[in-house]
C-alpha cells in the first residue's frame, strides 16, 4: 500500500541527507552542497554531491541518484519499504504498518518525555531562589510573568547534576538521557547537566511538544548560546522558534527574526507571527517549511554587517521556496527588542509602519549595491549598473517587474531604460546559452544507465532535451504552477519515453499535494528517480525562470510537429493546429 504523503515528509525531514550519507563517504563542503568520493563506483575525482536543500544525491560520474530512500536503497541493497523501515527505526519515526519493530518510535516518545519534564524543571527553577540569576535577566530585558509562562521559559542551576539527578529519580536511564541531548558524559563516564547557569528556551514542534531547547549564557562567557544537537525527535536544519504560535495568527506572512528575545518582543508588541531560525544560517528545509504557512516572509535581522550579510543569504533560499519577500531594516543599527524598547509605547506603531514602508527584496539588494558606488561620478554610474543588471535584474523572471526596475534605475543613473533593459536581455542570453552548453556536455559524457549499459535513446534535437529537462526542473521547483503547466503541456508532448513518465509522475503528485524526493520515490523506478535527480542536480546554478518556461514549450510544440503530426495534432490547441496549417499553405506557396 502507498505510505501518507504526511508520513514521507515527516521521514524525510528526520533524515538528513548528509547525515546518512556522510555515514558512508567522507563528505566536504562546497557551496550549499556537499562533495565527496562515490561509495557506488570507484573514481578517484570526486563527483559525488550531496545536496541538503532538497534532500537528494547525485553522481556525475555513475548517474546515480535520488531520494535519502533511494541511497539507503542503493548502499544497503534494500527495496523501497525496507529502506523506508531502515530509515523509520534511525528516526523513530512509526510506520504506518502492523508488526513494524517500534523501539525507535517508544526511544523517541520518551525523550519528548524527557524534553516536557526538563521544561518543568527549568520553569521551577527559574522561580524558586536558585534560579534568581535568570529571573533577573529576565525582568531586564523587559518580561513579564505572563510572557515567561507562555514561552515556557526557564533557568538551568549552575550546579551542573541537578537536571540529571532529576530525570534519574523520574525513571529515565543514562542512555536515554544522552540522546536527548539534555545530558554528556565525562571522561570518567560520569553524566551532568548539557545547560547549566543558563537561562532556558524551549523550542516546540508543530503540535506543541518540547523538541530542543537553547540557552543563554548570563556571562561573558562563551559561546552566548549553545542549543540542542541533532536527535530522534530534532533536526537544528529545520527548527523554527516560536512557528508553533505563528502559524496559528490565520496570517499568510511570516516575520523572520535572529534570534529568541527579538520574536518575544515582536510578539509582546502583537506581532505573534514572528519566528527565528535557531543558532543557523537560514537552511533550505527552514524555507520549504514557512511556505507552507505563508506566502510572504518580512527578513528583519540586525542591521549591523552581520545582520546584512545573513540577510543577502537568506533572500535568495526563502524566493527559491517560491516566497514573496519584503526586507525591513530597524534604523539605528539596532535589533527589534532593542528598537520596542527605545520607543516605549511608541514601539508597536512604528514598527508597523517599518512592515508597510518595508522593500521587496529586489530594491533591498539595489540599496546595498548603490552604497557600494558613488552615482556622482560616471565611472560609478557604469559600475553600478554592470552590478545591478548583471546581479538583480536578470534574476528577476517576471518582465514587468524587470521593467518597472530597469525604470527606476534609468531614473537614478540618467541611463536610457531601454540600454538597461538590452543589457539585462544579453546576460540573460549568455547564461541560457551557457546552461545549453552544460547540459550538451553532459548529455554527450554521461551514461546514465551506468557503466556496461546503453543510455537513454537520444530523440529529438538538443533543444528538446534541454526543453523536457528545464520543465522538470522548474516543475519541481515551483509545484504552485503544476495545474496551469499540466494544460498547458500534458505529458503527451514529451518526446522522451523515460522524461515523460518522470514529468507524468511529478505533475499528478503535484496537483495534489507538494511533492518531495522521497514522496515521489515511491513511483519511481530506481533509473527514473536518478533520472530525475541528475535533472535537478545540473539545475542548481542556474534554475530556469518563466521565460525559459515559455521558450521550453514553444520548443517542444516544434518538437512533438516533427515527431508525429497525428499524435500532436489530438493534443494540440486550436490556435496551434492553425499555426501549424499556416506554416504548410506557406511551405506550399
């Protein structure tokens, strides 16, 4: 029987690519992937990657590829319900299937035990006399009872054994304690405390159970913040503090913050749809998860070089996630806890006046490249707008907004629009056209059946492969247009047998629900999901926008002409069919 799309996202999710894989394969970082020798052939250049954003692997050298399922599969020598098993048990994740082994699921339900009763102990702590430090702390930084309360937080004693004589009277045993992250062992193999003269944040899951926790030094002492590693019931990849409040303000834009003090006073101010990601960068799977809940996210980091740099990161992770993006810089250098401070009363207005009068993402990286050049010297001129065009603008797939900007920038410059726009449209060219040759590349040295075996039957022209391989991957990257894709180019049109079950496959999956690696493995064959994977994988540097879209299908329309006329013709629309008839009467003529 099919697994619930809920329980493969929930799998996956628990199961880190590079976290399996890198069991196997010493894995280095490159970019926002990672590299390392193939474990499935032997080479002796690296052209394994491993890629966290969408959880899935790739060899240029084999071709294999695919979901976290499909390498458990492939390293194990599993079919696809044992790999799902294999990978359920390390996650303690429950099968949805009788006579499944289920210690994994009762290990992970008691460290969410262990996790509810650590947030008891911190809480009491933190009101009785030895946790008077943290209170302190506390009511410094503005909190009241009731804030306290709602966020659940606490103060781990210095003492460094209290938690863990804790736990220990309650039941739980060492190994247990361990891996929930709340305890270590010393070197004498003695437990204590993870936290200790800390004052405590629960983190929560979606449902409202404690998952992790930070903690916040009150010395100078470093590091400030340490937080709960990697556990059965935790991913630090996919953490967000506070979206379990956030997702319930019937908003469809989410607020992202640094760090825990600045999401509770946002939402002190009435700002409850505010979250932070937790002591990361912004990962991937963070963005995958606030789309689900919104469609906008408000970027407001620090406005200090830290801040600023983390914001140019995030930007380009949270639009891949198919977000709408506005940036709001708090004035003054300053943090939104420490700007609701400095204006009292005041603060919630203004800051909401900050929300309205905040950019989109496109005229926040205008501003940090204008500041980078003087527009007073010609020089300066030409070299900020060689970076805008070349950085900002060709990233930009809609034509109207493209215009619109090219227009404010001829506004700044005294630069005609229409030389703006010429130049945008060549670096687009030139990159399309690199791509092309990518893709040519590979196509000619790449077997992807693997060694000993034919490739795929190379139909059509060049132009329909990178056609049927560009569709694909703007389909899975933007899953929100598979309806209006699907009628504008049913699987009918693709030329390639093995292509069109992929794209037949995702755009079913698509209309129904958001489709990941390991969702769509599940109809795959172990070819397909390679297949699929090596698309998405050469797709990476340069993803197709919607221009591309539109030229892809003016491509395969030509293509499919040319392939059989009568089988075209049953697909076509209307106003294709008397393209087409045309284009005979002046062949003939």
């Amino acid at each position: 029987m099919p697994f619930p799309p809920e329980f493969l996202r929930e799998l996956e999710e628990r199961s880190p690519i590079e976290d399996i894989a890198g069991n196997y394969v010493r894995l280095r970082r490159s970019g926002k992937n990672l590299v390392g020798l193939c474990p499935f052939h032997s080479e002796k250049t690296p052209s394994f990657n491993v890629y966290p954003g969408n959880n899935s692997y790739y060899c240029f050298g084999c071709g294999k590829g695919g979901s976290v399922i499909n390498f458990v599969m492939e390293a194990e020598r599993l079919d696809f319900l044992d790999a799902v098993k294999w990978l359920a048990q390390r996650a303690g994740v429950q099968v949805p299937e009788d006579g499944v082994d289920d210690s994994m699921s009762k290990l992970r339900m008691r460290i969410m035990e262990i996790n509810r009763e650590s947030g008891r102990f911190f809480y009491n702590t933190l009101i009785s006399p030895e946790g008077r430090a943290g209170l302190e702390y506390l009511r410094g930084r503005g909190l009241d009872p009731g804030t306290i309360r709602h966020f659940g937080l606490g103060y781990a004693p210095e003492s460094g054994y209290g938690l863990v004589n804790h736990l220990r009277k309650k039941g739980y045993r060492p190994e247990e304690l361990t891996q929930s992250d709340m305890a270590r062992v010393s070197q004498r193999g003695n437990l204590y405390d993870r936290y200790r003269g800390r004052v405590m944040f629960p983190i929560f899951d979606l449902r409202g159970n404690v998952v992790a926790f930070g903690g916040r030094i009150l010395t100078d002492e470093k590091p400030k913040y340490i937080n709960t590693s990697d556990t059965p019931v935790y991913h630090k990849s996919s953490g967000l503090f506070a979206l379990n409040f956030a997702k319930n303000t019937g908003s469809r834009q989410l607020i992202l913050a640094e760090g825990y003090m600045d999401v509770i006073a946002l939402h002190r101010a009435g700002f409850k749809n505010a979250i932070a990601s937790l002591g990361t960068s912004l990962t991937e799977e963070q963005a995958r998860i606030i789309k689900r809940y919104a469609d906008e996210a408000v970027i407001c980091y620090d406005s200090d070089q830290a801040g600023r740099k983390a914001t140019g990161r995030a930007i380009p992770i949270l639009k891949a996630a198919g977000l709408r993006v506005k940036v709001v810089t708090v004035p003054g250098g300053k943090d939104p806890d420490e700007f609701m401070k400095n204006y009292g009363k005041d603060g919630p207005e203004r800051f909401r006046q900050l929300l309205e009068k905040g950019g989109t993402d496109v005229e926040y990286r205008l501003q940090q490249l204008r500041e980078q050049f003087s527009l007073e010297t010609d020089e300066g001129r030409v070299r900020y707008l060689n970076e805008a065009a070349g950085t900002v603008l060709v990233s930009i797939s809609d034509p109207m907004e493209q215009d619109v900007y090219a227009g404010r920038l001829s506004e700044e410059t005294g630069v005609d629009k229409r030389s703006i726009l010429e130049t945008v449209g060549r670096l687009s060219g030139r990159e399309r056209r690199k791509e092309e040759r990518k893709l040519r590349r590979s196509q000619m040295n790449l077997n992807l059946r693997g060694p000993g075996q034919q490739g795929p039957r190379r139909e059509g022209s060049i132009k329909a492969e990178v056609a049927q391989k560009g569709l694909i991957a703007y389909l899975f990257m933007h899953q929100e247009a598979a309806g209006a894709i699907g009628k504008r180019c049913p699987p009918e049109k693709f030329i390639t047998p093995e292509y069109r079950r992929v794209y037949n496959a995702i755009l079913g999956r698509m209309i129904q629900d958001t489709v990941t690696m390991a969702g769509i493995g599940e109809i795959l064959t172990a070819q397909e999901a390679s297949v699929l994977s090596g698309i998405l994988a050469k797709a990476q540097d340069a993803p197709p926008n919607e221009r591309d879209v539109r030229e892809y299908l003016r491509v395969l329309e030509e293509a499919a002409r040319k392939e059989g006329t009568e089988e075209w013709s049953k697909t076509a629309s209307p106003d294709a069919v008397k393209e087409y008839l045309e284009d005979l009467r002046k062949k003939k003529t």
